[in-house]
C-alpha cells in the first residue's frame, strides 16, 4: 500500500484523476467506481474534464456505482446517484460504454443486489476503485464492524453516517436507517484502489486507518493489505500520520 501526499485539495483531486486515467488507457474496457460524498467532486470534474478535451478514451469504460441511501434514488438531491448524475454522467460528452446504478426506492432491494454484484463478476471485477472515507473509517457504506468478506449487501447506518449525513441534504436529518454498498470483498478483488481524503477532520480516522491494525472496527485499514492499495491525501488529512 501507498501513501501519496498532495499540498492541498486540488492537488489530491488532479493527482488522483491523472493516475485514474493511466489506469484506463491500459486497460480500455476498465470497470471503474466512484464515490458520492464532498470528497471527491474535485477529481470527478478533472476525469470529465479530460473526457471531455479528449485527453482520455472512455467508449469502452464502464461504470458501477460504490453506494446510496436506501430510500433514495437518482431523482433526490443528495443521493449518490444525484451526485453522479451532475457531476459525472451529465457532464460527460462522450458515449461509455455501461453503467449500473443502484436504485434506493426499489421494492426489491435483494434482486437489486444480486444485479450488481452480477455486473461486477460478469465485467471481471472492479478495474479501478476510487472511495471516500468515512468520519468513521467506512469505505462505502461499508461501516465499522462490516463483515471483510460480504460482496454487495444492505448494511444498517452507524451512528456516526447518520450525525454527518445532514451535510448532504441541506442541513436536514432525513429519517434514513440503511445504505446499500459494494462490499469489501469486491473493492478488495479490484486491480486498483484509491482512498482519497482532505481536511484535518479526516486526520485522526485516515492515521487509524494507515497506521493501526487492519480491523473491520476501521474498515478502510482493509486497504493495507491491498496489494495497489493507495490513500492520496492533502496535508490535513495526513496531519496525524
Ligand atoms: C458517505 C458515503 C461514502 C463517502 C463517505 C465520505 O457517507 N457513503 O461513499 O465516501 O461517506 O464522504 P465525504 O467525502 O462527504 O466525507
């Protein structure tokens, strides 16, 4: 496992999108995943920026989605997919090639699950992993005490998910209890993986996670044993390394 450390936001979002695009002009039928959050809207905009410029050939690249709140879906401010769709899938004026997404309104979550964890296995794995950290370590909604071996599953949210999440709803406590996620087992069998974090909010979380035991009471401590495991963080994130 890696540690790259960047001076400040932009840095880590350009820095993690250029390796993200090397990754994909090797392998040019790439499954790729990327987060929701605050963390990596800077990263996002460079990777459709570059498709964009046609500094990077996508039409062959597919996309599968990491997370979301179950109880939303695409059409709700806030969600994953609402993130995705403005900042990623909106934006690109390029044609890619597929893309799962996870529908949080779904009556059938279980079939859902089985889809994605179908898509996954059946595009040979997830070629590139890029994720958030959680305040609590989780990669996803992967949250502490998270199963290492579970692939694509429904998880209860922490208490700690459910005292940040109003960030991303304007400020209101939606009456959300549980996440659907990608598990660790799938962004464990990804080729690449990339853990991007910023601000000294992060820091205490991303030195555990680095530094203390690999413990699913941390789940992104997983990461050091993943053998292209790689955390890119800004000087705060990485204050307390
Ligand atoms: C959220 C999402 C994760 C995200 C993480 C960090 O709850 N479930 O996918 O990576 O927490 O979010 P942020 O980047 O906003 O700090």
């Amino acid at each position: 496992m890696q540690t790259i450390i960047c001076k400040d936001y932009e840095e880590m979002s350009l820095r993690t999108a250029a390796m993200v695009a090397d990754i994909i002009r090797r392998t040019l039928d790439a499954l790729i995943s990327f987060p929701g959050g605050d963390t990596p809207l800077g990263m996002v905009r460079e990777f459709v920026r570059m498709v964009n410029e046609g500094e990077l050939d996508i039409s062959r690249a597919k996309f599968v989605m990491l997370d979301e709140w179950v109880g939303l879906n695409v059409a709700d401010e806030g969600s994953c997919a609402y993130f995705l769709k403005t900042n990623l899938f909106g934006a690109l004026q390029h044609p890619f090639a597929d893309v799962f997404q996870f529908d949080g309104k779904t009556g059938d979550v279980g079939a859902m699950l089985r889809a994605h964890d179908a898509f996954i296995t059946r595009n040979g794995g997830l070629t590139v992993s890029v994720l958030g950290i959680g305040m609590n370590g989780h990669l996803g909604f992967n949250e502490d005490g998270v199963d290492f071996s579970m692939r694509s599953h429904m998880t209860l949210l922490s208490d700690t998910t459910k005292r940040v999440m109003g960030k991303y709803f304007g400020g209101r406590d939606l009456p959300l209890t549980h996440g659907v996620t990608q598990g660790v087992a799938q962004i464990m069998e990804a080729k690449h993986v990339f853990v991007i974090a910023n601000g000294e909010k992060k820091a205490d979380i991303v030195a555990r996670a680095i530094n203390g035991p690999v413990d699913n009471a941390v789940p992104a401590s997983v990461i050091q044993n993943h053998p292209n495991g790689c955390f890119v963080l800004d000087e705060g994130a990485a204050a307390k390394l």
